[in-house]
C-alpha cells in the first residue's frame, strides 16, 4: 500500500558552475532531476556525457545496489532536485511526470551510449 504523504523532493539547490553535486564512490541514497542547466558526467575523471534540462542521474547505482560510479558536477549555474532513491517505485505510481522525465532521460542516455 502507498503512503499517502505527498513524494517531494529531498532539496532544490542551484549549484554553480564547477560545482560538484556528487562524487565517484559516495553512497547512492540519491537520484538527481536538472531543472534547469546544465552537468558534466565524469568516469575516473574522464568526461562521458554532457546533461541538460530534465535529464536524471544517479538512479542506476541505486538499482545496482554499489556507490556512484560517477562524479557529477555543474558546468554552468544549474537548478537541481534532490530525490531518495529508494522512493523510485513510489514515484513511479504517484507522479507520473516525473516517472516519464526519469524514463525519458534514461532512454536517451542509453541511445547515445549504445550510439558511440
């Protein structure tokens, strides 16, 4: 059964450019939503990809059950939400926006990883 308190995001946060949002290694408690800007994705700090608006990430990780394996940080003053991972499911039923953006972005990272 669903709680029936409304799902919110943890925090909104604007982060300025260089700013890191978070590191390779930290625990995944986390998913991320950019509202507005723009973050460069790091792998053992190499630059993979470039995300803008309504892009998410960090939700992996939590599937996966191990830390971030990236670092995320922002390269021009962005916009961020904060979200529980472990609230996903919940959020898949009682917000459906926000469940297509996380499905939406999560395809379109996939396309461009299979793509190079």
């Amino acid at each position: 059964m669903l709680d029936a308190s409304p799902i919110e995001s943890v925090e909104v946060r604007e982060y300025k450019q260089g700013e890191v949002i978070v590191r390779e290694g930290d625990p995944s408690r986390y998913f991320f939503a950019i509202l507005q800007g723009e973050v460069q994705i790091y792998q053992m700090e190499k630059p993979i990809r470039i995300l803008t608006d309504q892009d998410v990430f960090g939700l992996e990780n939590h599937y996966r059950g191990i830390p971030y394996t990236t670092t995320a940080k922002a390269t021009r003053t962005s916009r961020i939400a904060t979200y529980q991972a472990e609230l996903i499911d919940e959020i898949a039923y009682a917000k459906p926006a926000l469940a297509a953006m996380v499905m939406r972005s999560a395809f379109l990272q996939l396309e461009q990883t299979t793509s190079i």
